[in-house]
C-alpha cells in the first residue's frame, strides 16, 4: 500500500488502539505501517490523547525507552458514568422485575451487549490502577459483566463454579454460605485457570450478606493471589455482611412483593470520586 493520508492514518489508529486496551503498541509498528516518520506518529498520537481526554473516553500511555510504545487506557468520564447507572437504578424500580421470594429479573440486561458495555467500561475505569491480571466472577449471571470488564482490561477471564466440570481438569474447591438460603455450597476453580500470585479483580451482578464473594476469596487465598478490589452491578441491604470493601453500581433500598413495589438507587460507585 502506498504511503497512507493522514485522515485514514488517524482513523486506523485509532481502531487498533481502541480494540487492544492495555496492549503496548511500539511506535515503530506505526510507523513502517503507514510509512510515516516516528515524529509524525508522535503527533497523531498527542490528538488523539486530547480527544480521548476530553471526551472521558480514556487516555493514552506512552512508555520510552527501546522497548517502548503507547497503549490506551479505558476509561469513562463521571458525568456519562452518572447516567449510565441512572439509567439502571430506573430499568431495576420497574415492579414488573419482582420474582417471587423477593428477587429481581436481571436476565434482559445481562443480555444487553451495549448495555453491559457501558457497565463494563465503568468497572474498568474504577479499577484501571490496579494493575490487574485476571477478572474473576461466578456461574452464571455474573460472567457476561466479567467479560465486558475484562476486555476493556485486556485480561483474561476466570469462572468459579459450584458443579465440578472434567473439561475443568484439577480444581481448587472451597465451601461457602449462600447469602440468600444459606446453603453451604462448593465452589470450584480451575489449577490451569489462575497464576499463583495474581492481582485479581472480582466481578458479580448481585450481592446480599457477600457470602459468594467471601467464598471467591478463599479460593484467591489458595492460589497465593491478591483481591484488588470486588465489583457488583447490585446490592441489597444484609445484616452482617461478609465483605465491607466494595464498589456497586446500585442497591435495593426496598421491595414489596405484596405492594408491588421496588426502589432502587444509586450504589456506593461514586463515594469520593470526583471528575477525571
């Protein structure tokens, strides 16, 4: 291909940007692709870290030295984070979710590819300084949540599950209390699955007394790995819970299945944040 026009460099770099979160891209990669000088590619990148920026939409980290380069860094500005989770407190008030026993239907937006998108994105940007190399959640609500916030960490996914599987190979297996029938249940993971030592992120759609995530812990604790932090899309007031650092996105301030009634608020997401 013949030396690209600047507009198309741009846009394509972009993409590969955007498309490779937390991925380091050598700037000399850029450079023999679009034929371009390194001082050029520098500049491209400066406009596109100033739109980035000013739109909330992330950044761009560059790294010197020999073995340097640029990778983008997700993120979410305050503002459109507000509305994002607005609009999820008034998808959750609806009456029409009530499941008997008192539960919420959660299946439609956990289905929803852009929503869970925008839930991911924001995820991703609490928890971008954490240096984190694996997302971990439980079967079988929370995995669509972990994988939309571990693409947007470019790191791998990790799935614990309460029925031990063969496909799984040799397992790491602790017993945990239900939060909801406090049931003493098993939950597995994988030995292939998770390094010794990781920093690990935990992602769930819902948290009552936090006995899955307790148990999500115990199981870190086996691989030697470090929790740097607990995400949940919804919490429901509990007596004693059992994890007290976490972030949530909404919580369940009150149903009435007779009345037919449910309120749900803003969670804890934005406690002693301000504007990025």
């Amino acid at each position: 291909m013949e030396k690209w026009k600047r507009s198309a460099r741009l846009t394509d770099m972009i993409r590969q940007l955007l498309f490779n979160p937390y991925r380091l891209i050598p700037l000399t990669v850029f450079a023999e692709k679009y034929k371009a000088a390194k001082s050029s590619i520098s500049e491209d990148l400066d406009i596109i870290d100033e739109v980035l920026r000013s739109e909330g939409n992330g950044k761009l980290e560059t790294v010197a030295g020999a073995a340097g380069g640029v990778r983008y860094i997700p993120g979410f500005g305050v503002e459109h984070a507000r509305k994002v989770v607005q609009e999820l407190c008034e998808k959750l008030s609806s009456p029409e979710r009530i499941l008997p026993g008192g539960f919420l239907y959660l299946s439609d937006l956990l289905g929803d590819p852009f929503f869970l998108n925008q839930i991911g994105r924001i995820f991703a940007t609490v928890f971008q300084e954490q240096n984190i190399d694996a997302v971990l959640t439980v079967e079988t609500k929370g995995i669509p949540i972990a994988y939309a916030t571990a693409a947007l960490l470019g790191v791998p996914v990790t799935i614990a599950r309460y029925d031990y599987r063969v496909t799984e190979g040799s397992v790491v297996t602790v017993h945990t209390v239900s939060g909801s029938s406090r049931r003493l249940r098993q939950l597995s993971v994988s030995k292939r699955s998770l390094s010794e030592g990781a920093r690990v992120l935990i992602i769930d759609d819902f948290m009552k007394a936090g006995g899955t995530v307790r148990g999500l812990m115990d199981l870190l604790n086996e691989f030697k790995a470090e929790v740097v932090g607990v995400g949940v899309m919804l919490e429901q007031p509990a007596e004693n819970r059992l994890v007290d650092d976490y972030v949530s996105l909404a919580k369940v301030t009150e149903i009435d299945v007779k009345k037919r009634k449910v309120q749900v608020e803003v969670g804890n997401v934005f406690d002693d944040r301000k504007e990025r």
